[in-house]
C-alpha cells in the first residue's frame, strides 16, 4: 500500500511538472515571444523605420493593438508618400487601408484629380473600389456621361451608344443612344452616296 501511494505521488508530480512545462511554454510562445517583437516593432517605428515597423507588427497581428498600429504605419508611409508628390503609390498604400481613418477620402480626392485632368478612366478605376463611399457611384455615371459626349463630338457613335446604354436611365441617356444611332446611320448614308457618286460604271 505504502509503495502504491509513493508511485501515486511520484506519478502525479510528473503530471504536474509536464503541465507546468507546457504551460510556461505555450505563455512564453503566445505572450513573451510577441511582447518582445512588439517591443521591436514600435522602436521602429519611434524611429522612422515604418516599413520595417509595419511587418513586424503585421506577423502579431492579434497582438494587444499591433494590426491598428500596423495600419498606422502604413497610413503614415502614404502621407508621406503624398507630401512627396508620388500620390498614385501613396494610393497603392491608402487602398491597403481600406476605410482606415480618412484614406476613403484620400483616394475619393485622388479620382476626383484624375478626373479634371481628363484621365477619366483612370478615375472611373479608382471610384469602383470605393462604390459605396460619399456619391461615387453616381461620379462614375457622370464621367461616363461626359466619356459618352467625348464620343459623340469624335463622331465616334458605335462607342458613344455603347456608353449611354449601361447608364441606363441616367439623364438622358436614352435620347442619346437614339441620337447616337440616327447619327450614325446618316453617316453610313453619306458615305455609301458618295461612295456610289464616285463608283465608275
């Protein structure tokens, strides 16, 4: 009996000391272990390193608020970006952001610029990624609008009628594409009149 309780004890401290073992290890690995790359991350990012500071945040994301600084680091990076004059790389970033802080308005802004600089389709591309945000979707139809009369002044009809057709009842896009259409089918009719006015019979 005495010799079973001794095996008993000896048994049970075994237990306790693996658990013990365990438990210290999965601490350190789920604690310690990211505390010290943590720790690592904001002094990189203390001094200016945010790239750097940003990666290290981003392998703990789920650490204490290492994905909100994570971002934070990278939404600096783009104002930076920004200040220097590369606003389409700074956009690159913004667009990793998602609605972080105002980087909706920041790319909002960035399509609207695009847009007065007569790279309409450049600013269509932007405002579809941020569809739901301020008045975007309806911007989209009004440059598509504008794309659709660039057409029609190019007499460029076929594309001009493709446009106002996916506006659908925007405006008057459906007078368009009959407008469109007549245009263009007086167009055919010129040229096949003067085609038959110079054919050599």
């Amino acid at each position: 009996k005495k010799m079973k309780k001794k095996w008993t004890a000896v048994f049970a401290g075994i237990v306790t000391a693996i658990v013990l073992i365990l438990a210290g290890g999965l601490i350190y690995k789920n604690y310690y272990l990211p505390l010290g790359t943590y720790k690592e991350a904001v002094k990189l990012m203390d001094n200016g390193e945010l790239l750097k500071a940003r990666i290290k945040f981003m392998t703990i994301s789920d650490f204490k608020d290492s994905r909100e600084l994570a971002d934070k680091s990278l939404y600096r990076i783009a104002e930076q970006l920004i200040e220097q004059g590369d606003t389409a790389s700074a956009m690159v970033r913004m667009e990793q952001l998602g609605d972080y802080k105002n980087a909706y308005e920041y790319r909002y802004k960035y399509a609207m610029d695009l847009a007065a600089e007569g790279n309409t389709d450049g600013a269509i591309e932007q405002l579809q990624k941020i569809s739901s945000y301020k008045d975007a979707a309806e911007q989209i139809k009004a440059i598509r609008y504008q794309q659709g009369l660039q057409h029609m002044k190019a007499k460029e009809y076929s594309a001009a009628k493709t446009i106002f057709e996916s506006l659908g009842d925007y405006q008057d896009s459906a007078a368009k594409v009959q407008e469109a259409v007549d245009l263009d089918k007086k167009r055919q009719n010129w040229i096949y009149k003067k085609y038959i006015e110079n054919f050599d019979f």
